[in-house]
DNA sequence: GTTGGCATGTAACCGGTTACATGATTTT
DNA sequence: AAAATCATGTAACCGGTTACATGCCAAC
C-alpha cells in the first residue's frame, strides 16, 4: 500500500513523470523515508493503471512513459494521509547493534561505535545538503519535503549525538 | 539474518528460554529495535538448531523446549556485531504521512499531526516505563539494552518534538 | 563504433504478516 | 465445566531485494 502512496505523493509533488523519473526521485527526495526500486516501481505502475489510480498521459523516446495521477488517485491519496494510522512497527539493524554492545569489551564497543556514528553523521550531511524539493519558479504547489526534511535531520541529529555521548561515556570509564 | 541475531542476542542476554518466552522477550525488552511473532521465531529456531546455533537443553511441560546458544551460535552473534554495518534503509509511514502534509489544508494538517504526536508520545511512555532488562540480583551479565533504550528514548523526545513545533507553526500561521 | 546513461521490464528468492490449527495446563 | 493462558506449529500471501534481460539514444 505505501508504495502507490509514496508514488501518488511523488506525482502530485512533482508532476507528470515516468518511472524512471519517480526512481531518481526516491533517491533524492524521498530516500530518508521510504525507498523503492526501479524493479519494484514499473510493475506498481502498470498495477495502477489498471486500477485507474494514475494514466499514461503521453510516451516519448526510448519507450518512455509518463503517468500522471488521476482524481480517483488523488482521491485515495488523501484519504489515506487523513485516515491511515501509521503502523508503529520498526526494525533498525543499527538499534539491534546498540542493544547488543554490552556483549562486547570497551575497544571493541567503542570500535562499532564510531563506525555506528560516521554512518548517521555522513547521512546527516546528505540530509543537510538536501533542499526541500520545489521545481524552480514553481509557487503553486505546496513545499513538498519541507516537513519530512525536519523530521529527518532533527532524528538524524540525536542518533549522532547519542553516539557521541555513549563514546565519551565509555571512554570515560 | 538479522532475525538470527535477534534471538542469539536475547538468548545471551536471558539465558536458556523457550520460543515462547523469547516471542515474549520481543514485545518487552526489544521491541522498539526489533520485532518477531511466534509464527517466525519457531521455524527460525528449528533451523538454527539445525546449523548448531542453538541447542535444546531441555523439554519442559506442554511440549516446552528450551533453547540454549551453542559456541558456535556465539561466535556468530560477535562476528556480527563486530563486522555487519548495518544497511542504512528506513520505511517509515509516519515519515511518508509527514512528507505529504503539505498537501492538506491546514485544519487536517493539524489533525494528522495530533494523531501523530498521540502516537508517538505513548510509544514514549512506555518506553520510559520499561527499565532495562537484568534478571533480578544478576550482576555477571551485562546491562542488556540500556544503550538501546538511551537511544530510542532520545529519538522519541526529538519525534515528539518535531510535532509540537510542526502543531505550534501551523497554529501560528 | 563503443561506452555510458536512459528506460522498461521479468523471475527467483527471502523475510515478514495473517490466519489457521492443535493440544496441554491452570484458573475461575 | 468453561475460559484463559501456555506452547508449538503450518500455510497462504505480500512486499521487497537481487539478478537477469533487453533495447534505445547521445556523446566521445
């Protein structure tokens, strides 16, 4: 389900747009939330075509085809942002690695640890560098990201600052 | 993989335990890094027994196994640990719903955003109520989770957070 | 003319969720 | 005697990942 939704969500942010286009912009804007692949997206497509969700509005070169959303997709888009209550279920390998430190002596611990922080600190900087998706001259639709954005680099912040405590925390003792 | 690692962990951190205690486990200790039902955790344990990660030291009443980790199921947890950096990707429903927000008009933000900051501040509670995980008057074993539930406290305050100053700009405006 | 980026797709596999299924023991 | 909890399992399904496969067009 929150693939169509991320994908509806891409396509009101960003216009009309093909998959390939839709693949880039999961990387780019939408990456720190949810992620999708090309495989992944283009049979997703074609299901929603079907489902009228969105239509292939024009094909160019190279087999390209661009879709855009439709109002039964802007519609279900809606409804889920205002109705759907996020499911709370998380699974972070990283947190999984923070809960097992205690297995390890200091050298090591304070060796995962560093790792662990230059992650969230090199994905911290990719966050900071990523300005809120606005195609230029555009003042029509909203700020899409803007909101998502804060979030992201607000938990990206105290993930590291977490590790710089924990490590002067253990190299302290 | 990550599922193994899981239950070694918990099996370090617990001591023998059945399948069913360690689904338990799961809801309590790990919860906000991890989570396994019952219909995952006995086949895995079946097969892990299969690859010498885990042994049944014991069967109890109504069919009860107890599971112990072998050396070798060990050394694969502090292999993990030690040289697995963990994969960086993140889906997140509450983020996605965030990332979309500009595309409500502001009395439904505000509704979204409530909802959201319930959500989350009650995951927070209860976090804070659950002390880290030591089996009372055990000293040898390490305090299990306690960097985990640092950690995750940290990102639910800052979660929280962001809700308050979204709520609060958006009542501004 | 060859390399690299554009563009779409399929298939096998794996991990996780939901639902189904069964039976033993304890509590009320 | 019935209800709740303990305890283990299986099967169908779904979403996501990896790898395979193909062809077009532009730049060098």
């Amino acid at each position: 389900m929150s693939l169509r939704i991320a994908l509806l969500g891409l396509l009101t942010a960003s216009g009309p747009a093909s998959g390939y286009d839709l693949a880039k912009y999961f990387e780019t804007s939408l990456n720190h939330v949810w992620q999708a692949g090309h495989s992944q997206i283009y049979p997703e497509l074609n299901k929603m075509t079907a489902d009228g969700l969105v239509t292939v509005e024009a094909e160019g070169a190279r087999g390209r085809k661009i879709y855009a959303i439709t109002p039964e997709g802007s519609a279900q888009l809606r409804t889920w942002l205002v109705e759907h209550a996020p499911s709370g279920t998380v699974r972070s390998e990283s947190g999984l690695q923070a809960f097992l430190l205690p297995l390890l002596d200091k050298a090591e611990a304070i060796l995962v640890l560093e790792r662990f922080r230059a992650q969230y600190a090199s994905r911290l900087k990719q966050l900071e560098s990523l300005a809120p998706h606005r195609p230029a001259g555009d003042t029509a639709r909203p700020d899409f990201g803007k909101y998502a954005l804060d979030l992201g680099l607000r938990q990206m912040r105290s993930t590291v600052q977490w590790a710089d405590d924990t490590l002067a925390e253990l190299r302290g003792d």
